[in-house]
C-alpha cells in the first residue's frame, strides 16, 4: 500500500527533521569559517599550493558572521535612533505588502488563464506563445515600462511595483494550474461524462480538486518571485521605504559597511521565506499528506 | 418488452480517412434483452472496449443504429439509463468511500439525505459497510473495484457497462468478486454488459458469450451459456462448464483464423 507512514508526521520525525535544518544551518556557518580561517592563515591560496582560493576571505569581502548579526542589531546610521535589524524589517514588510497584492493578483490570473486554456484549445494556442515569451524579457526591462505606465495613470506608486510583482507571478501558476486540471485519468473523464455531468460540474467535482497538488508548489515558486518582483519593481519606481532601496544603500556603502549588504541579504531571504512557508501552511491544512507531491518526486517524475 | 441494447449495422473507424485509420468495428448485429448478462470476448484490440463506450455513447459510431432502452444512445446517456466500470476503479482520491459513491448522486442533484441513504445501501450490497470514512488509498484493489460498482449502481441504471472490472485482480480475489456481481446481479434486475479476456470468466458469469474477431472486430458467435442458475462455487467444477469452455475456446480459435 501507500506510505501509511506519511499520514501522520510523529513528533520524533519532525523533531528530526528541526535537527537536520539546524545541523546543515550549523554546517553552513562552520563552513563560512572555516574558508575564512583557511585563507587568512594561508594569505589567501589552498593550503600547500599556490592555487588562489576563488573568493577572498578579508572581512569586506567574507564579513564573520558575528559581525553581520552585531550588526542587525546596532543603528544603521551613526547616531541613528533605530538598530539595522527594525529598519530591515520594516523595509521587508513595506515590500511584502506590494508583494503580497502582486501575488493574489498574479495567482488569479494565472489561475484564470489555466481554466480559459483547457476550456479552449484555440485560446491556449494563440495566447500560450505571448506567456511563456513574456517570462523570456528580463524583469528589469519591464519594470521601469510598468513603473512609466502606472505613473501616467496616476497611480500610486506601489501599484506598480505590485504588478511588476503580479508580471513574474502569474506563469507557473498559468502553466501548473493547466497541467492540474488537466491530470484526471482518461476513465474519470469518462465517468463524468457517463453521468452526463456538465462541463461546470466537472470542473468543480474533478478537475479542479485533481489540480489543487499541482497549484500548490506553482503558489510557492509564486510567493518567491512575488518577492523578487517587488524588491526590483522599487528600483525604478524610486520607492525608498523598501528592501529595494535598502539594498541598493548598502551595496554602496559595500566598502566600508560590506556586513550591512549581508544583514539585508539575509533578511530578503526570510521575508521570501515567511512567505513560502505561509504558502506551505496553507497546503498543510488544505491537502492529506498522500495528496502532497513531493518537490524531490516531482523532480525525478517526467 | 423494450430491448436494452440494440446494435444495428455498427461501424467504428477511427482517424478516418487520416494515415493512422483503424478499422476499430464492422457491422455489428447485436440485441441484449433486459435482465440477460452478456460477456464480450474477444483478441487484444478487437474493439470490445470500443463497442462499449459506443453503446455508453462516450464515443459515437461512425455507421450504425445504436440504441439504449428504445433511445438513441446520447439520449440514454443523459436520461442516466447506465453505470460505467472500468478495469480501473478511477475513485477520487480526495473523496471518502462514502462520498465517491454518492458522486453520480451529488451531480444529478439529489438530496443530501437520499445521498446518504443510498450510499450506505450501495456499500451495503458490495459489503463495505463501516469502510464509509476510509479514503480509497486505504482500500485493496478488490475493495476499490467494489466501491466502483457500488457508485455505478447508485442511481439504479437499468445497465450496467464494465470493461474488464477485475482484470487487474488477483485470481483469488477475481472469484470472489465474479460471484458477488452475479449476487448484486440478481438482486437488483441490472442488464449487464461485460468486457473481459477471461474464458472462464465469461462463461461462469454470463446468459451468453458474445465472441469478437480481431481488428475489425466482428461476432463471430454468440454462445447461450445454459448453465443452471444461481451460479455457485459447484458451477465451476460442472461437466457443462467445461463443456462451454471448449466450445468458447474453439468460437475464439476460428475467429483469429
């Protein structure tokens, strides 16, 4: 039979899986290290040959990490009221909340463009080409297009970040929501059909719960573009109270502050993090255990 | 007494007039009575399952009368007049036993306590009662396919469409169930139309044996099986059973000549 196992995650199972995060967590750190004290105590070659390591290890280029966290934690500006940690936050909620719009709105329409293609073939013909080209255009052409757009519209400014946001959200929801709905076997068609089910009660009875394990990893890889979307969307939206800015800042200052560029690295990250594990969250409640496709699965699966 | 299925001059070409045409069916000559169980028999690929889904109107013939309780086959269709079993149980994974067999039920619209009702009757037939709540992961090939008859028979259509239900089941467990369908059989007046490759199958289910040629297939014969009813375990061991066997055995052999 199937992995009966799976049904029910026991406590020791996801206490070990806690453990394997923060062991490769650990690793990683030690790793981090360990390169840097290999290089500063060698002058910057392997050890025993003349062979450069590939990056350098001073601290401008490779900061210790307990330097980048001290740093979220001191003022990000000499006599500034609040530590780097509370203005990176605050940067990554503002970006959030144009990059939470852009993902409903993107997640809708590829959603909607899922239904219309596997209702008509003539749509999914003519209009599939224009969406998988429109992922081929790099997103930073597009966003000051979008940013020219929205501004001529008088819109505010976040609008168009979200859309640019929306722009690189909705394909795999497009592409995934298609193949989803397009996943009951032949027979089960058949069975439908038997039943003279209209096509409206296929769709809610059979194609779209046959769909839900193929959306959600489309709704993930959506919530991290939605994120990347947003950070770059604030560039030429001239949008300063985001991550965008931020990180534009402290790649200037790179030189004299380089562990400030990796304090808002890492905390870019966590915000697309949260994100996707809202995203997983919501699978957990809504999908049994033996309905979730494993991303390694879908992977080694044609 | 109306006829439940009439087959007149039937046809089936597919991709006609394309490169990859196949010949699927040739005039086709067939009346089933209310009440009979009629078995196809026949090589891989001569069109059982096609004549199937063309009395079931999933696929519409390309020559031919068709006709279901004296209607056109599309009008059966959606008066609802047949179930359909396939060789797989084609359950819905994120719907409980119970709610799969009410799904036929769900989508013509009836109440939610006749669902209920009705469903738990279903299991009851196909002796699956308390397994309502399971999911059909949980269940055994065997119990699976039986939850797929349970859903066909929840409307109580007057026919019943299987193509090689137990197929895919052990031969223990194929008996088992070639006995319970024969029970449900009686018990509940259904006209059924059975695909199989199984001799013995067909001859220990079946009021007659309807032997196909290969591609395009054609009735070569059509055997009255006389064995005594009810069919029991005895059945089997009978002189007659053997009997029949060969005489399907040797229908087949002329027909792949």
């Amino acid at each position: 039979m199937h992995k009966i196992c799976g049904m029910n995650p026991t406590p020791s199972r996801q206490i070990r899986r806690l453990w394997s995060i923060v062991a490769i967590l650990t690793l990683l750190a030690v790793g981090w290290e360990a390169y840097k004290w290999i290089g500063e105590t060698t002058g910057g070659v392997w050890p025993g040959t003349t062979t450069r390591l590939p990056i350098r290890t001073n601290s401008r280029s490779m900061p210790h990490l307990w330097d980048i966290a001290v740093s979220l934690f001191r003022p990000a500006r000499r006599g500034g009221e609040d530590i780097l940690l509370v203005i990176l936050l605050r940067a990554g909620w503002f970006t959030l909340r144009s990059a939470l719009v852009g993902f409903v709105a993107g997640c809708s329409i590829g959603f909607g463009l899922g239904l219309l293609f596997v209702r008509s073939r003539l749509a999914e013909r003519g209009l599939m080409p224009y969406v998988v080209a429109s992922q081929t255009v790099p997103v930073i052409a597009i966003a000051p297009i979008l940013v020219v757009w929205g501004g001529r519209l008088d819109l505010p400014k976040w609008v168009s970040v979200a859309a640019i946001s929306a722009y690189l959200a909705f394909f795999p929801v497009a592409i995934n929501t298609l193949r989803g709905l397009r996943s009951p076997a032949a027979t089960a068609t058949e069975l439908m059909r038997s039943y003279a089910a209209s096509p409206n009660q296929t769709l809610l009875k059979l194609q779209i719960p046959a769909a839900l394990p193929f959306l959600f990893p489309a709704l993930k890889v959506a919530a991290t573009a939605s994120v990347i979307g947003a950070i770059v969307g604030e560039l030429p939206a001239g949008l300063a109270d985001g991550l965008g800015r931020a990180i534009l800042g402290f790649a200037s200052s790179f030189s004299s502050a380089p562990e400030k560029l990796f304090a808002s690295v890492v905390v870019s990250a966590l915000v697309g993090l949260v994100f996707v594990g809202v995203v997983a969250l919501v699978e957990r409640l809504v999908l049994p255990p033996t309905r979730r496709i494993d991303p390694t699965e879908a992977a080694a699966s044609p | 007494m109306t006829d439940a299925v009439v087959l007149n001059d039937v046809s089936m070409v597919f991709n006609q007039g394309g490169d990859n045409q196949v010949h699927a069916l040739s005039e086709i000559d067939l009346t089933i009575e209310p009440g009979e169980f009629i078995s196809l028999i026949g090589p891989s690929g001569c069109g059982k399952s096609t004549l199937l889904r063309l009395i079931g109107d999933l696929i519409s013939s390309t020559d031919g009368r068709v006709e279901v309780n004296g209607k056109p086959a599309h009008l059966a269709r959606t008066d609802r007049d047949y179930g359909m079993v396939f060789q797989s149980a084609t359950l819905l994974e994120w719907r409980s036993v119970l709610a799969n067999v009410t799904l036929p039920l769900e989508i013509m619209g009836r109440s939610s306590v006749e669902r209920q009702e009705r469903g738990r009757e279903m299991l009851d037939l196909v002796q699956l009662s308390g397994f309502e709540d399971h999911y059909p992961w949980q269940l055994s090939g065997g119990m699976q396919q039986r939850v797929a008859i349970a859903r066909a028979l929840a409307f109580a259509p007057s026919l019943l469409l299987m193509d090689e239900p137990f197929g895919a089941l052990d031969e223990m467990t194929r008996e088992r169930m070639q006995t319970e369908l024969l029970n449900i059989w009686e018990a509940t007046d259904t006209t059924v139309i059975f695909v199989t490759h199984s001799i013995p199958e067909a001859v220990f289910l079946s009021t007659r044996v309807v032997v196909m040629s290969p591609r395009p297939g054609r009735i070569v014969d059509v055997i009255d099986i006389d064995l005594a009813q009810p069919r029991t375990l005895d059945t089997r061991e009978e002189q007659r059973f053997y009997e029949l066997l060969t005489v399907v055995r040797e229908s087949l052999r002329r027909a792949d000549r």
